[in-house]
C-alpha cells in the first residue's frame, strides 16, 4: 500500500517585511511547508506586531533601507522577536551583507536570488543554520582568512 504525503502538520511561521510593505508571493516559493502569518512594511508598528506574531523566520527586504541603517534595523527586529530568526535579503554587495550579519541575520542573500533560493535560506534559517549567498560568501571568507 502506497502512503500519501500530506503537507506538514506544522508549517513554519514566516513574515515578510519590507520599506513598503513586502510581497510574499514575490519573495517565497509556494511551499506547504510555509504559513506566510503577515506581510508587513517596515514601521515601528511592524516590528512591535512581531511579537504578538512570533514567527519562526522573519524574510526581510532591505533594499530600500540605507546602508546605515541596516545592522540597526535588524537589531530592532531581532529585539522584538528573540527566537525569530531572519533572512536579509540585500543587494548583492559586501558592504551590504556585513551590515546584515552585523545586525543578526541568520541567512543573507542576494535580493535579486529566485524566490527557491528564498525558500531554502528559510529552511536552513528555521534550523539556525547560517546560509549565505553572493556578497555574503565574500564576508565569511574575509573573516576567516588567516
């Protein structure tokens, strides 16, 4: 007898965040795996409905973010929802994927990464694995050179 699968009982919690507000269906795979609980722009309102939400993986877009304000940004995010873990989806650039890392971020990959990509970094982010893509492979080397 052949068993059927059937989606997971538990799918993770995932919000999308953005400058002006974020677009899961352009930013994540579609996935039984996945319960998208919000999209949500990036406000002070937002990340207080964080924790009312707790999400396992916050996606967030920080291409409309300034470079300053990055690391700061996700460390508020980070703050209100401490066992969230974040993917930063950031333009290709190392200076960009520092900030990300310095602020918190359990994943970072390019934001122009296809919407698979996405989904894996928040697979291996809900695990606490480190998961880094393009300019952010380029800061895990610099630092660990000899």
């Amino acid at each position: 007898m052949r068993r059927s699968t059937s989606p997971c009982p538990f799918p993770l919690r995932v919000v999308a965040l953005g400058h002006g507000g974020a677009d899961a269906d352009l930013l994540l795979a579609p996935s039984p795996m996945i319960t998208v609980q919000a999209e949500l722009a990036m406000t002070p309102q937002a990340i207080r409905e964080l924790v009312m939400l707790g999400p396992d993986v916050a996606v967030v877009d920080l291409r409309d973010v300034p470079l300053a304000c990055v690391a700061a940004q996700l460390r508020r995010i980070h703050g209100a929802s401490r066992r969230t873990r974040i993917v930063a989806l950031v333009p290709d650039e190392v200076a960009w994927a520092q900030q990300a890392l310095l602020g918190g971020a359990t994943a970072c990959i390019p934001a122009a990464a296809d919407r698979v990509a996405v989904l894996r970094a928040v697979h291996d982010a809900a695990r606490n694995r480190l998961h880094l893509g393009g300019a952010a492979r380029t800061v895990l080397q610099r630092a660990t050179a000899p």
